[in-house]
C-alpha cells in the first residue's frame, strides 16, 4: 500500500507509542494538530468534530468515547473523522487527573460527602489510590459513576467551548494561507525566477510581469 511502513507495526508498539510517543509529547501534539487541519471541511465541520471528541474524554463512559464522539458530531453535523481523533485528549496520562475532578466536582454538586474511607479534604493520591481501584468499585460502583457523570457533564461542555474555538481559528487561518497560495501561483512564479537570477547574479535580466505589451 502506498505509503504505508515497511516494517508494520505491533500491537505492543502501538501501545507503547500511545503512552509514550517516540518523538515527545509535543511533536505529537503538533503532528496532532496539523492532521487535524488538513482534514476536508469548512472550519466549523473540523472544530466542531474535534470538539466532540474531546469533550466526551471528560465523561466516565470508558470504552465508549469513540462511539460517543461519532454520535455526538453526526448530531452536530461535524467531523467524524476529526471527532475520533479528538478523543486522543483522554488518554492514560490525563484520565486521572480528569477522573479525579468529575468526581469531585459531581460530589460537590451533589452535596456528598467524601467516602469514610478517606479524610475531609483528600489529596489527589488519595482519591486515585482508593475511589479508582477494582476492589472499590466493585463494591460501590453507584457511589463513583453517579458523581462522575454530574459532574463529568458540565465538564465536557466547557471542554466542547474550549477545543473548539481556538481550533476554529487556526482551521480558518490555514484554508486562507492555503487559498491565497493557490490563487497567487505566477506571483509564486515571479519571485522563484528573481531568486534564481539573483543567485546566478543576472541582476539586470528583465522579469515578465504577466501584463499584454
């Protein structure tokens, strides 16, 4: 297949890139974000999927985010391509800290108090080591999902706003860049010849303008 790799990946090495990406976190961010705005569509249709995304990586519904995020950009006649991609902000490395505040936040909308199990103001450690481990949730999944999901809601909205706007933008910076370089193509012409005449010191060779004498 064209462009495809020579040596095909493992499902091990898939993995391991995924948590940790060979190249740094920010070559993938940046990778990342110049996938996203080559994606076909108008600014709204690629921000608004990424957005989708997103924004379902702040709710507890594990294993359902890439169907989430379809669903919700078919609603939002947004991107399903870039909704899926969107949903790489929930990862291993940010899933705790995002688990953490929906379930604090939820709790505190809710008027709970925090588990017996842990003192009046836990620390982060103390909420992941104890609320999000096999044996507590099996014992009291209600007690966990429920404040996750009231306060992962508010979350994920905000989360909509704040990818999708400076998304937007940057979509909409690049199709006009883009365009304005198709447009302009002899004006491109014009000064690939004059830096060729430079270089070969032809200072005084004339250059067409591209005007009828």
């Amino acid at each position: 297949m064209l462009f495809s790799r020579r040596v095909p990946s493992t499902l091990f090495a898939k993995f391991r890139q995924f948590i940790w990406p060979k190249a740094g976190w920010r070559r993938a961010a940046t990778y990342v974000a110049h996938r996203v705005r080559r994606l076909p569509g108008t600014p709204y249709h690629i921000a608004a999927g990424f957005a989708c995304g997103a924004a379902v990586s702040f709710t507890p519904l594990l294993g359902l985010h890439f169907v989430s995020a379809a669903l919700l950009a078919w609603l939002m006649r947004a991107s399903l391509m870039a909704s899926a991609i969107g949903t790489v902000v929930g990862n291993p490395w940010t899933f705790p800290f995002i688990w953490v505040w929906i379930y604090t936040l939820g709790r505190f909308v809710l008027g709970y108090e925090h588990p017996a199990s842990l003192p009046g103001k836990p620390t982060f450690g103390e909420l992941d080591a104890t609320i999000f481990t096999v044996e507590y949730l099996r014992d009291n999944f209600m007690d966990v999902a429920v404040p996750m999901i009231v306060g992962g809601l508010p979350t994920a909205i905000v989360a909509w706003f704040a990818f999708y706007w400076p998304l937007k933008m940057l979509v909409e910076s690049y199709q006009k860049a883009r365009q304005h370089r198709l447009a302009n193509p002899r004006r491109k012409s014009r000064k690939a010849k004059l830096h060729n005449n430079l270089n070969a010191g032809n200072v005084n060779e004339p250059i067409n303008s591209g005007k009828r004498q």
